[in-house]
C-alpha cells in the first residue's frame, strides 16, 4: 500500500522534470558526424571522379539500391557512365562505404530527403557527385595505386616501390 | 425543488458534460505525456487543443462496421447504454446553486442504480460482439460490478448518516461547515477506489485490458459507436469526480471565487488525479480484483458504516 503511495508521488514528481522530446522541425536534433544519412559521391583533391566503377557496393548493397555502368575515359581511367541509387530503398546500411576501394561513395548526416513522389527519390550520378572530397581530404585513388594509366606509369605512385624489372637476376 | 430555468440547465449540463468529456481526450493524454517527460498532442491548433475536432473528424469519417456474427441489435444498442445512464446521472447532480436539472430526494440512489445499469452496456456489448475476447471482458466487467458496487453503497452511508438525506443538494449544504472527507475519510477512500473500479479506469481497467484482450469489450466497434464507449468512459470519470466532490469535498463550497468555479476546480483537480493514477499504477490481475473487492473493501465499510452510525446516534 505504501510503496503504491510512493509510485503516485514519485510519478507526480515527473511534473516537474525536463521534456526529452526533440520537438524535429523546429528543433534539429544533434547528428554524429559519421551518422549514416543521404549517399554522396565524392571527388578527389584534383577535382576528379574518385569512383572507378568497381560494382563493389552494389554487390554489398543488402536490398540492390545501386546500379551504375562502368566505362573508361581516353586516358584509360575507369569511371561510372551512369550511377543511380533508389533511396526509397536504401536502408542506409553504410555497407557500400564499408566495401567502396577508392572512399568515393560515402554516407552523410542528413535524412532529410522526403518526396511526393517515389520517382523522385531516385538518385542520379549528378544528383549524388559532390564538389569536395568528403571525409577524406587529401586524398586521391590514383596517385597510391599501382596501376598505369595515362600521365602516371608503374612505380611512380605516393610511396610505391619502382616496379620489378623482370629482365634482371638481381633481387 | 427543481431549478428556475429547467431547460437552460438541462441544455447547459448536456452541453458542458459533452464537450468536457470530448475535451478529456486532450487533457488525459497532455498530462500522461508530462508524467512521462513528453509532450503529448501539441500540433493541431493552439497547444494541441483542436486534437479533439480532428479525432472526431476521423472517428465520424471511419466505416461503421457490424461484424456478421454479431447480434445486430444488442450490438448497436450497447454502446448507447452507457451514455444514457451516464448522463442520466448527471441530471440529479448539484453544481451549483440553481442549476442543476431535477432535485431528487434520493438523488443518490438514483446515482447509484444508474451507474449499475450503466455495466449492461459492457456486458452486452461484449456478448453482441460474438467474440471470445469481447465475452471475456464482458464477463469481468459484470464479475467487477457486482464486487464493486456492493461497497460503494455502503461507503456511502457515512454520508448519508451525517447529512441526514439521500438528497445531494442537503448533503452538500450539509457540509457549509465542514466538508464530509474529515470525518469520513476512510469512506472517501473506499468510494474513490469503488468509482475508478465503476468508470473501469486503469487500475480496474480488466473489462478493457488491451495487453491481454485485444481491446476487451470494444474489440469489435469501430466508428462512432466505439467513440460512444470512449466519450462514455470519460463522462464516467467527470462524474465520479462530480461525485466525489459533492459527497466529500463540499460541492460548491468555497471562500471568495463563484460557487460554479469552485466546482469545476475541484471536478478538476479529481479528474487529474484519476489520470495520475493511470499512469502510475499497474492493472490488477482478475483474482487480485476479486479478492480486494470482498476481503479488503466490503469489510472496511462495514466497519466504517457501524463505526459511523454508533458514533452519531451517541452525538445525537
């Protein structure tokens, strides 16, 4: 009976608390920076597509939101003709940033991307392509690779060994 | 006996009760979200109050279904019981001096055999329904009645003994002094527990039980008759705190403020009470129910009744 009594009171006392709702729109609630939100495509400091049309985030994505045409460019860089993503059914997994080689694709904390129509929700690669490099400056794809493609041979990569002349004994 | 402007009062009552029990919606969940650190329906017009339009929009526009298995007329009659006897009970209610619409001299009996009547409405609503889970809370909703309206009448002999009357009007003046929850304290709390049993509020909310019953009784209406229970239910919960201050609380008495503003003030202090106790307190379980009714309440009035009538014929 007592600890009933205490209830009431203790339950009345919430009266005079604090509210804990966020009331959204007029009030935004805080976003981690690395909360997982709207897709970007991100550009290399030189301003250059970083995404080399691998498909290795549409082959992570869970529920196929990504589909994209690879091709190359005269210099024999690979780039994505068109890149699309469905956001009515990306779930905003993160699994396609966790799986992109060149830190092209990368997740954003905005969630606000609400439409009348469901056609709208389809991003497309201008859509998605950004003018910066996202969370990782500084970095480009191509200056650590070691693959030759035009303007940049084998070996003269940041921090790449010369390649290894196959006509030489010598180890 | 009866009021100067019969018909003013009786427009008047049916209006006010109406539009504060529709109005009880937004109270009731305003103040369950500021005792869970929320803040409730807030959007619709100022503070949220146009909640009550837009629900009414909604329950009026929504498909009035009867299920093919129901008893068909049982079924629509149902929800109807419960706000005539609710409201009938209004009509012997004092607010204040003058208005009130019939001056009964046993306007507590009166009260009483409505609120008893008004338990036809559950039961059969939950037999008409024609399903498992109605029936039950049907069945608990009569099991309840018959624990708990034993009880209630008897808490209320106390006032009765010291009033002298079965008229509220002479109950109230009776307490120009001294208002009846001092002497009768303890049949004040035996009433309260025996009016949140008979307006099924939370902790004796068993007829209802949505965790275990679906929605109990009202499983199966939907429309404008499930918003007949709903706007039923808390037009019982204003007048059991209706009640409650009459017969303890000294109706409209009161120093400096309109005998009309003391009434509602304290009507509505008691019906935030009842809404703290909803979200404070769990639901009984059926036996517990059962067993507090006959073990714990019946004899407590007893002994208050006994108590109280040998104290008074002592004073007399």
């Amino acid at each position: 009976m007592l600890s009933l009594l205490r209830t009431i009171w203790s339950v009345f006392l919430h009266t005079f608390r604090r509210r804990v709702t966020i009331q959204y729109p007029e009030q935004k609630p805080y976003l981690a920076p690395r909360t997982r939100g709207r897709i970007i495509l991100s550009r290399d400091p030189d301003g250059g597509e970083r995404c080399v049309a691998c498909h290795l985030c549409a082959v992570a994505c869970p529920v196929d939101c990504i589909s994209l045409q690879a091709t190359e460019d005269e210099n024999g860089r690979r780039y994505p003709e068109f890149f699309r993503i469905n956001f009515s059914r990306c779930i905003l997994c993160g699994y396609c940033e966790e799986a992109c080689p060149t830190y092209a694709i990368q997740l954003t904390p905005d969630f606000e991307m609400s439409e009348y129509k469901r056609q709208n929700l389809v991003y497309e690669k201008e859509d998605l392509l950004i003018d910066g490099p996202g969370k990782y400056p500084g970095y480009n794809y191509w200056r650590v690779s070691g693959v030759q493609v035009d303007g940049k041979g084998k070996g003269e990569a940041e921090n790449e060994a010369p390649p290894v002349d196959l006509r030489r004994l010598l180890p | 006996m009866t009021s100067p402007y019969p018909l003013a009062s009786i427009l008047g009552i049916l209006i006010v009760a109406l539009s504060v029990s529709a109005l009880l919606i937004w109270v009731e969940r305003r103040l369950l979200a500021l005792w869970q650190d929320r803040y409730g329906p807030n959007r619709v017009g100022p503070f949220g109050l146009l909640q009550v339009v837009a629900d009414m929009i909604k329950i009026f526009t929504k498909e009035d279904w009867i299920p093919p298995f129901a008893d068909k007329a049982v079924f629509v009659i149902a929800p109807a019981i419960i706000m005539v006897t609710v409201l009938l009970s209004f009509a012997v209610l004092p607010i204040a001096p003058g208005i009130i619409v019939v001056d009964l001299n046993i306007a507590l009996l009166f009260f009483l055999g409505m609120s008893s009547l008004g338990v036809y409405s559950i039961v059969l609503a939950g037999w008409a329904s024609g399903n498992k889970y109605s029936l039950l809370g049907g069945l608990r909703a009569a099991a309840q009645m018959i624990s708990y309206e034993v009880f209630m009448g008897i808490s209320l002999m106390g006032v009765v003994l010291l009033a002298g009357s079965f008229s509220l009007t002479t109950i109230v003046e009776a307490q120009r002094n001294r208002w009846f929850v001092l002497p009768q304290f303890l049949g004040f709390v035996l009433f309260l527990i025996a009016g949140m049993a008979e307006a099924r509020r939370l902790p004796f909310d068993l007829p209802e039980a949505e965790a275990e019953l679906v929605a109990g009784f009202h499983s199966e209406y939907s429309g404008m008759k499930f918003g007949m229970f709903f706007v039923g239910e808390y037009l019982g919960i204003t007048l059991i705190s209706s009640m409650i201050t009459v017969l303890f609380f000294g109706g409209w008495m009161g120093p400096w403020l309109p005998p009309l503003v003391w009434f509602l003030v304290k009507v509505f202090a008691f019906i935030c009470f009842f809404i703290l106790l909803r979200a404070s307190l769990p639901r009984l379980r059926f036996d517990q129910l059962m067993s507090l009714g006959w073990k714990v309440m019946l004899p407590l009035a007893l002994v208050n009744l006994v108590v109280t009538g040998a104290v008074v014929t002592a004073f007399k």
